[in-house]
C-alpha cells in the first residue's frame, strides 16, 4: 500500500489488527488500494472468501490476503447484492505466507524421500505464478502428480505440482506383489497344461485301455476256440481208444488179455479226467461254470463214490465208510455232478495219501452238526494249524475212539461229538423244515500224511502241491482242490480243513441245496435213482464192534434196507444176548431173535469159530432158539479168501454200500429177490414213464451218425447196435443233407460238430430250414383240404443231437442256437447216452 492519505470517496475500510504487538498502527484504509478494494466490494457481493494476487512479504515470501465478509445478520444462499451491501458489517481478512503453510503441510507426507511442491497461481493458465517452489527442475525428471487448490475464491484458479526430488527406489511391496501376481499367473498356467496334458492322458489310456479290451475279448475267443480245437483233438483220438477197448472188452478174451484192456480203458478215462479238469479249471476263470438244478439221491452218489474207491482202500487196508444223517432228506435238487465231482476230489486225495487208518465222510445238517468249517484249533492261515511246532502235531501212539482208532487231525471228530449228532436224530431236534433250502455239512476225514505246515497256505492253490519235486511219491496236477474250492463257493457254501502232519486231514465244506419231494419230481426233472430192496423190513441184527463209530456206520447201512439191530462190544456179550444169560436182552428189537450175526474181522479172536458154533449148537439143543442166526463176517480182505479161513456162513466186504449188502444178504439168507426189485449200478430212471434201459430206447430206430472221423463212426455204430439200433454212417454234413431230404425214416441223427466243408453247426441249421419248408407246405395243404378233414400232419422235426468232443459252455450254446436238440460229449457212456435220447425216443412214444 502507498504511504500517502487516502482519497475521498464513498466509503472507507479503515483495518483493525487483532495482534496487540501492532494495534498502534492506524488509519490503514483497504479502500485505497485498487486490488483490496476490489477484494473487498466482490466478498461482499458475493458471500465468499476471496484471495488476492500473490505478493511480496517483508519476508521475502510469495503470500495472499484472505478476506472474508461479515453481516449483521444471516442471509440466504440467494440472497440479492444490494440485501447483502446493506447487512454488511465489516470484513475480515488475514495474510498468509504460501511457502511456510506448504513447507509445514507437506514434511512428513514423502517419508525418507523430499518431495518437490509446486504452488502455482494459475489465473492467466498461460502465465501461472509460481506462488512456491522453485522455477528450475532439479535432477533427472521423475513422475509428478498436479492437484488443483481451491481456496474458496471462485475466480482465483491455483494449482499443486508434487514430485520426488530423485527417481524413487522400487519399494518391496511393488517386487512382492510383482513377484506373486507373476508366480500366480505361473501357477495358473501350469495348472492349465498339466489338465490338458491330464486330459490327454487320460484320453490316451481310454484308447489304451479299449485296444486292451479288445485284444482282451479277442484273446478269450481265442482261448476258447483253442480249448474247443484241443479237446476236441484230443478227445476225439481218446473216443476211439475207448470205445474200441469197450467193444474188444466185449470180445472172448482170455483173462491176461482182458487184464490188458481194462488197464488200458482206466488209463484212458484217467486222462479223459484230466482233460476235464483243466477244461473246468479255464470255465470257472471264464465265469462260464454254470450248475445244473436237478433232482438226485445223495446217498446215491456218496454210494457211487465208495465203489469208485473200494478196489484202492481194500489193497491198501485202510477203512473207507460214509455216514449220512437221517435228516438229511432223500431227495435234493441241485447238481448232482459237480457234487459228485467235490466228493470224489476230497475222497481221491484222501485215498492217495493214506497208508493207515480211514478215509470217513460224513453228511449232517447244518443245523445240526458241531462241524463247521471253522476248526476249534488256529486257523490254518499262521502255519501251525494250532500247534506250537512240527513235533506237537506228530500223532501218538494211543488209540482214539474214531473209526479206524487211529486218530483224527481235526479233535472235533471223535465219538463224543459223534454221540452228540445221533442224540440231535433221535431226540428230533428242531431244525427249519419249512425252508426250501438245505445247508449240508459234508467232512472227509482220514488219517494219512497230512499236509506240512509250511504247505497248508497254497492247499488251494491251482496246480501247487505240498511236494513238487520230480521224486515225490504222488502223483497229481494239484488242481482238484482249487476246483473244488470253486465248486463249492459256487455253490454258496465254504471249504476248509484241519491238517497235522504225519496225523492226518480233514476237509469240510457246507453245500446249499432245495428240498426235493418225490412226489414233486416233473416229467422234465428226471432223477437217477438207486431203489434198495425192500424185502429186509422187519429182519434183525446182532453186530459186533468194539468201535462205536464204525459201528454207527454198519447200523446205518442195515437202517437204510430196513434192518433193525443191536451192537455189543464182543463175541462173548453178543452170544449172551443170544442166548438171554445175565438178564441180557435185545432192547431195541423188541426182543426179538435176530437172524444174522454181523462180527467185525478185528473182533474175531484165535479158535472163535470152534467156540461160536459150539455156543450156537448148544443154544438150538437146549431149545433156547429154533432157528440159528447166520454169521457174517465184515472184512476188507477179498471174501473168497477170507471165507476160506473164518468158519461163518457169508463174508462182507468193506467198504459197506447198501447194494452190495444187499445181494450179499440175499444170498446168504436164500432170499429170492422179486423181480421189481432187480437193479444194475447204473440205476433205475424215474421220470416220464420211460423203459429204462438204453436197449428198450434203441431197440429197431433208424439212427443216422455223421462224423469225418471213421474210426468214430466205427466206435458210435457198434454202441448203438449193440443196442438193437438201426445205423447208417455218413462222413460229412453235405451228404447228410441229402439223406435228411423231407420225407426220410430217421428216428434220431447224432452230428458231430467239427468236419471239413460243413460243419454240423451249418448242416443242422439247413436241416432247420428244409424242416420249415416242408411244414410251411404241409400246412398249406391242410388249408385247401377244407375245414372237412380234422387230422393234421404231422411236424417234421429229427431230434439231432451234437456228437461232439468240445465240453466247453460256448460249444453247448452254439448247439442250442443252430436249432440242435441236445449233445453227447464224446466218448460217451451208457448213462450219458440213455439221459441224452430218452425223451426223444421214449418206448412209449410210436417210432
């Protein structure tokens, strides 16, 4: 401001300053200065701060003068000028030095870097003040950041320019945050490619695993095409050994040439019986094994298998018996063979492996019976089977109450248990008779070598054996076990054993079966049955045992043709039973006078047959009894031999089968056996009102046998002959097609499978086809004779069956697919034979 007087004019603003130190300073009128007034006059109008231009300051400072009006009362927002020209009071207004205010805002705002401000009045925006800050860059130009001021002074325009002195370091936070956003994009990357390369692979292994798939369904085709091929051309080879040994065996021979023959016909079914075993082996690894659901006659089959092994027990002198429980019903549906098949495994092992003792299989209930298949002993599965080492699983030397007193590997089988299972019998314990199926408990039972410890872990195991060297003493695949382990889990049932070294073995296993009434046999569920005599129902018998097991036996066997009996322990109890001394009587029997005596071999002791006749004669003197009872005596030995030096009037060779027995009574007792009661080993077949006999089938039908292999025709010809069938050959299916051509006067044609040019699979379904014709034709003829004739023709349909060496399930489907009737496996045998054509050539039906 000018240091002269102020000029007159209309108004005045003389300053008041509120500092004490310079309130002496007076007579400073705002008014006189251009750029204050004009401050002054547009805060008033206006209601806003307003700035001046920067200016010097004494202290050499850029700085500003703030003015603000004052009213003398509160005025709106849009209030006129003149309303607020006459409210006006005074101003107030203050002067501030721009570079100290921004120095002292900004010193801490760059930490450890000194920031660069620049405050510029940027009212002429061409020519801004720089109100602070210097106007020359320092340093190498770093990024700057320009805010605008706002003061409150709408015309004064100001602005804020703020930079580093120097190019700032890079802080950590930038390179983490850098580092991690790149380590993340990494990350999502490789996530990326390793789902694709996943991708890929997986899409790989797919096409991978569907080759496999098919070079695997490919191989089993292959497999099953090369056990067809190889059964196939092995046995058909084996159909003509057999069967021309079975027709020389038929022959007059003399008895070194018979000798021959049977030796070679049981070498040959032994192989025949390995082939099966392995071709069983691959179906149950195939899953192809199916069972069959038919009735049979349990008792039947263990029967069959005691005969099987009888000749083997009886040169080794060992103890072959079985026990069925009563409760186990008579007939039971099911699958006869493969039962047949486990029990003759379990058995055969037994037999082979046994030098002394017993071979025992027993049949109970499984509601019944103590014997499950887990052993009382440790498991079998830690190597010891129970004991601590090798030396405590040697048997003793004392004798057990078993059936041969040798004793048994599992303590279970002894007489008390056995006691335990009658009392269930005869005390009719409850069991669930509603239920249709039947669990049996079947244990084999013998005292051999038993199995080495160290062996008992592979027992089951395909083609492994406790000795594998090429000098072990038995022979053998090692598969029968493993089979009928399949066998039996098929079945729904378990297998186990107890085996202890140099004692012996027992393997049990259960079996789910149906119940079977006779009365609910079909005509298509035929049953193989073995009718016993009935004409022993109200006989009696004395035997004499010291073993209670084998003695329970041999009652079983007189229970089953209906004797009733009595067991002592010696000759001398036996003959005072006879005979009434001691109050000694025949509970059981009702006191009746048995009429046969039955003496165990080892009961018999030195000069017993002098004193036995010689207490019978005796006893029919003294009129004690009128009729004498016949002796028997049961033996392993051969009885001819054993007849010649025991004085009784019949001898029994062991094993004991109902059959046997049987004839052996009859004979004995001279009882003539009506002729109802007649029957062979093959048994009699009880089903749809068939002849049963192959002879009575066979006898004048006109059989036609196609096969390229003429040693087979040779073989089938002259079974069926020897029949009383009617045969014609042929050796390829072309030729049996012209031979089949509508009309012809075949009762039955048996086609082999495999034959060059046309197979029997083709030439059955051309038969089919010509078959279908001729009905079609036949029918047709019925229609134009008119609703007046009521007789039809007849179907055209010749049962074929498929003559085939292929035991394989996938032959047996391709035969049913082409439109055969059935198949005999080839070599077949009587039985086979009869089942296979009895319900297409039944006696009764007309040719």
């Amino acid at each position: 401001m000018k240091h002269e007087p102020s000029p007159v004019q209309d108004e005045y603003a003389p300053v008041i300053y509120s500092q004490e130190t310079i309130s002496y300073i007076e007579g400073l009128d705002v008014m006189s200065g251009e750029e204050d007034r004009e401050n002054i006059l547009r805060a008033r109008a206006t209601g806003k701060a307003v700035l001046t231009r920067p200016f010097r300051l004494m202290s050499n400072h850029l700085g500003v003068v703030l003015t603000f009006p004052v009213y003398l009362v509160d005025l709106p927002e849009d209030a006129k000028v003149e309303d607020r020209v006459a409210a006006t009071a005074g101003y107030l207004g203050g002067a501030f030095d721009v570079e100290s205010l921004v120095e002292n805002l900004l010193r801490q705002l760059a930490g450890n870097q000194e920031l660069v401000v620049n405050v510029y009045d940027a009212t002429n925006h061409s020519n801004p003040l720089v109100m602070y800050g210097s106007e020359i860059p320092l340093g190498t130009p770093s990024p700057s950041h320009t805010c605008m001021l706002d003061f409150g002074d709408p015309i004064r325009k100001h602005h804020m320019i703020c930079r580093y002195r120097n190019r700032p370091h890079v802080p950590w936070s930038a390179i983490t945050t850098s580092s991690g956003v790149f380590i993340i994009c990494m990350l999502v990357g490789y996530i990326v490619y390793a789902a694709w390369s996943r991708y890929d692979n997986v899409k790989e292994d797919c096409r991978k695993m569907e080759e496999l798939k098919k070079r695997a369904e490919a191989a089993d085709i292959a497999k099953s095409q090369f056990l067809a091929t190889v059964s196939h051309e092995i046995r058909t080879p084996m159909n003509g050994v057999l069967g021309m040994l079975d027709m020389l065996l038929d022959t007059e021979l003399k008895a070194t040439q018979r000798d021959y023959a049977q030796t070679a016909q049981i070498c040959g079914k032994a192989l025949i019986s390995l082939i099966n075993e392995v071709l069983d082996r691959a179906k149950i690894e195939a899953g192809k094994l199916d069972l069959e659901s038919v009735p049979f006659d349990l008792r039947t089959i263990l029967d069959d298998v005691i005969s099987l092994f009888s000749s083997k027990s009886r040169e080794k002198g060992i103890e072959l018996a079985v026990y069925v429980s009563e409760k186990v019903p008579e007939i039971l549906l099911g699958d006869p063979g493969r039962f047949r098949q486990i029990i003759t495994n379990l058995v055969g092992n037994s037999i082979k492996f046994t030098e002394r003792g017993h071979v025992f299989v027993q049949v109970h209930l499984a509601d019944h019976s103590n014997l499950a298949t887990e052993a009382k002993i440790e498991p079998v599965a830690n190597g010891m089977n129970g004991h601590k080492d090798e030396a405590s699983a040697i048997s003793t030397s004392i004798s057990q109450n078993t059936l041969s007193g040798f004793e048994a590997a599992d303590s279970r089988n002894n007489w008390d248990n056995f006691k335990l299972l009658l009392s269930y019998e005869t005390n009719e314990m409850p069991y669930e008779i509603d239920s249709e199926k039947v669990t049996l408990v079947v244990s084999v039972e013998d005292t051999g070598i038993g199995i080495p410890l160290h062996a008992q872990c592979r027992a089951f195991t395909p083609f492994m054996q406790a000795d594998s060297s090429t000098s072990r003493n038995y022979g053998g695949t090692g598969i029968g076990l493993s089979i009928s382990k399949c066998l039996v889990e098929i079945m729904g049932g378990q297998i186990n054993f107890v085996s202890r070294p140099l004692v012996g073995s027992t393997f049990t296993f259960t079996a789910v079966l149906q119940r079977c009434e006779k009365n609910a046999i079909s005509d298509n569920k035929p049953v193989l049955l073995h009718p016993l005599p009935s004409s022993f129902k109200g006989f009696s018998a004395l035997l004499v045992d010291k073993r209670h097991v084998r003695a329970i036996v041999t009652k079983y066997h007189l229970q089953r043709l209906g004797i009733a009996s009595e067991v002592v322990g010696t000759i001398e109890l036996a003959l005072s039973v006879l005979s009434g001394r001691n109050g000694s009587s025949l509970t059981s029997m009702g006191n009746k006078q048995p009429c046969m005596l039955l003496i165990e071999s080892d009961s018999w002791g030195s000069q017993m047959d002098v004193s036995l006749h010689a207490t019978l004669q005796e006893m029919q003197q003294n009129d004690r009894t009128h009729l004498l009872p016949k002796v028997f005596l049961l033996s392993a030995a051969e009885s001819d031999k054993v007849k010649t030096i025991y004085s009784v009037d019949s001898v029994i060779t062991k094993p004991l089968k109902a059959s046997a027995l049987a004839a052996c009574l009859f004979q004995a007792l001279g009882i003539t056996q009506p002729s109802n009661e007649n029957h062979n080993d093959s048994g009699s077949l009880h089903g749809r009102g068939g002849s049963g006999s192959l002879h009575g089938l066979l006898l004048g039908k006109n059989i036609l046998v196609v096969d390229d292999n003429k040693v087979n025709l040779r073989v089938a010809a002259g079974t069926l002959k020897k029949y009383g069938a009617k045969v014609e050959c042929l050796e390829s299916g072309k030729d049996a097609l012209t031979l089949l051509q509508v009309p012809h006067k075949f009762d039955l044609c048996l086609m082999d499978i495999q034959m060059p040019e046309m197979d029997g699979f083709e030439a059955t379904r051309q038969i089919r086809a010509m078959e279908g014709k001729a009905n079609e034709q036949a029918d047709d003829g019925d229609d134009d004779s008119g609703s007046e004739s009521t007789v039809k023709t007849a179907k055209w349909h010749l049962p074929i069956l498929a003559m085939t060496a292929d035991v394989i399930q996938a032959t047996h489907e391709e035969c049913t697919k082409c439109g055969m009737d059935g198949y005999v496996s080839k070599p077949f045998e009587e039985k086979q034979l009869f089942q296979a054509v009895q319900k297409f050539l039944d006696a009764s039906m007309p040719s």
